[in-house]
C-alpha cells in the first residue's frame, strides 16, 4: 500500500506535433466531415490522438495495456476501466502546432463495492501547445478484480431511461471502427478488439470505448450548435455499451449548459454528462 501511494506526483510528459493526416483518419473513423488543414482548430475531445505514450510490447500487460508500475501505479487489481473525467478546454489546440502533453498522478484511493475490491486512480493531464492551444483533464481510472467464477448470475432488473431530450442521435458500434479509434489513439486494450479477451473479462461482446462515447456527446453539441465554443465538460461512465448492439447520445439544453447522456439498446443510461458553451 506504501509503495502504491508513493506513486501519487509522479508525472510522464510526451511531446509531438499534431499531425492533419492522422485527424483526417479520426475524422474518416466517425464518419465526420472536416478539411483537416494546418492551423485548423481540433474539435473538442479530439485531442486523445496527440501525445500518446508509446510502450514497447515487452512492457504491455495481460490486458494491452503498459504494465502497471512504469507511470501508473502498481495496483494490484487485474481489470481497468475508465470511469469518467473532467475537461477545461482554455484554446484549441490546432493542426501541426507542437503539443506537450504532462500527466500528473493526482489521487489513489481504495475502496471496497459490491463487485469486490476497487481502486480509483485520478490522474491530471495539461496538453500546451506552442501555438497557445491550452486543455486540462482529469481522468478517473477504476481497478477491479476478475469476475468470480461462483459470482451472481442472476439477470439484473433493467432500468429504462424515459427522460425527454432535445436531441438525439442513434449509432451502431462496429468492430472495424472501434479497431481504428484504439489504433488511433494508441490504446491496446483488449476488452476493444478482441472478442475472446472481452468475454474473459465478463462482457457480452466487444466494449464501445468510454471516450468514443463521450466523443459522441459532444459532436452532439458541435452538430446542433456549431458556432458554440465548449468550455467545459464532465462525463461519467455508468455502465458498458457492447458493440453487438445499437445505442444512441442524447442532449438536452438548459441555457450555457448541455444535459448528455448515452442509452444502451435496452433504454438504459450507460453514460452521462454535462457541456457548458460560450455561445
């Protein structure tokens, strides 16, 4: 437990220059239109494609993930997933400016749920560019045992969210896509890509990435209001959306703030958040 605390302040910093060809492939993956030209500003939440640590595959663990111990702390919990996170975007970052990105271990507590036992892992990350593009984050990682094998296996009830919205918009997951956006940005985890892992873990299917989804919720905004700026945004993850399976984004608009959230194929909330604009 000492050594895992002693983790907290630790920092990783990466620096590249925002590539237009590789926002052109994100772009192509969510099926948006965007002339990707130098000095153009990132959309919002976009940013998750530049300055993305490298790790060679001698240091990756069992999930595809880097093993636990080089930045992020040596928790000794076999799963991860991403819980939520916080944003402040200050300035777009823009096409080939030169960007740092430095991740700060925040906080590390340990709790005990009903699933068993949980770390949560908060980890701040300051993306500056050299052109003025400014964006804080903070990123909530939860840690969780292995399913067990005599575990409940009772069909939980289903809670359907019936909240009116102003917009929505419906998708389905597919494998191929969610292949391309853990390529772009880097993300070797297998619950994504490999049907195999993903059941392991206790899943039904392949699981839509929480920042996909959250993605989604803000291109919800930039759809319906593109002349907005987002200043701010939250968002929690509450339960998996599984790629065999249509979901959809929804928002609702109380002034400066945007309502989102995300449903799953049986109506229930699996994401939710909030976006405060600069109209």
């Amino acid at each position: 437990m000492t050594d895992v605390m002693d983790w907290i302040g630790k920092q990783e910093v990466v620096a590249e220059v925002l590539d237009p060809q590789r926002v052109r492939q994100f772009a192509t993956n969510l099926n948006i239109p965007m002339a990707c030209q130098m000095g153009e500003s990132l959309p919002e939440l976009w940013h998750w494609i530049v300055c993305v640590a490298a790790v060679p595959l001698d240091q990756i663990g069992r999930d595809g993930h880097p093993k636990k111990g080089l930045f992020l702390p040596p928790v000794d919990l076999p799963r991860r997933m991403w819980a939520g996170g916080r944003f402040q975007f200050h300035q777009a970052l823009t096409l080939g400016e030169g960007i740092t990105r430095t991740s700060t271990i925040k906080d590390i507590k340990f709790k005990t749920g009903r699933t068993g036992e949980l770390a949560f892992v908060t980890v701040s990350h300051e993306y500056l560019g050299n052109q003025g593009g400014h964006i804080v984050e903070e990123h909530d990682i939860v840690y969780r045992e292995d399913p067990q094998q005599d575990a409940d296996t009772a069909v939980p009830e289903v809670i359907i969210d019936d909240v009116p919205c102003d917009w929505q918009q419906d998708y389905e997951a597919h494998p191929v896509q969610l292949m391309r956006y853990s390529a772009l940005t880097f993300n070797g985890h297998r619950i994504h890509y490999d049907r195999d892992y993903a059941a392991f873990e206790g899943y039904a299917g392949l699981v839509v990435h929480g920042p996909l989804i959250a993605t989604y919720m803000l291109e919800l905004v930039r759809q319906h209001l593109p002349n907005a700026r987002v200043k701010a945004f939250s968002f929690r993850a509450l339960r998996p959306i599984i790629d065999v399976h249509p979901f959809s984004v929804h928002a609702s608009v109380d002034g400066d703030r945007i309502i989102l959230w995300a449903k799953d194929h049986l109506g229930q909330r699996a994401m939710q958040g909030e976006a405060v604009i600069n109209a």
